[in-house]
C-alpha cells in the first residue's frame, strides 16, 4: 500500500471514528486498529485542518457564494461580496 493510500485509509478511520460515536478504543477494537496509531492520525487530520489552507473555488455567476463550515454552519453570502469579506468570514471559524 502506497503512502498516499494509507493516508486517505487512516483519515478515512479518523472520520468514521467520529461519526460512529463510540469511544476510541471500541472503534479501534473493532476495526484491528492499534490505539496509538489512530491517536496519532487524529492528532494528524486535527493539524491538517487548521492548516488554513484555502481550495480553489470557481465561482458560478448570480447565486453568491455559500461559505459551509466543518460544524455544519452554512452562511451565504449574496453576488458581489469582495474576496475580503468573504476571506474573512472563513477565518471567523
């Protein structure tokens, strides 16, 4: 298995651990996972996204832009919002 593969591999547990709602050992148990490894690609993914890092976006003309945030927070924003306010209503997360 390639690095990239077990990256999206272990990120992919990461997600399905939280959304599962169990405890981390249980998952991991589960699943043959070692704890500490998945510790570790939690620490990883919790890292990667504070990262900051911006994905380029194209635009569709005449319906605004909708800004989603990883807590479910959906704020759209009407047509002719500047790259600036819309930059920072991204950093309000």
């Amino acid at each position: 298995m390639s690095r990239t593969e077990r990256t999206q591999e272990m990120l992919a547990h990461v997600a399905a651990w939280k959304d599962s709602g169990k405890s981390r050992a249980s998952y991991c148990a589960e699943h043959g996972l070692n704890v500490h490894t998945m510790a570790y690609w939690c620490d990883k993914a919790r890292r990667q996204a504070r990262s900051g890092g911006f994905a380029p976006v194209e635009l569709a003309g005449g319906s605004g832009v909708e800004v989603c945030y990883p807590n479910g927070v959906r704020l759209v924003l009407p047509e002719g919002t500047s790259t600036a306010q819309v930059s920072a209503y991204i950093r309000l997360y």
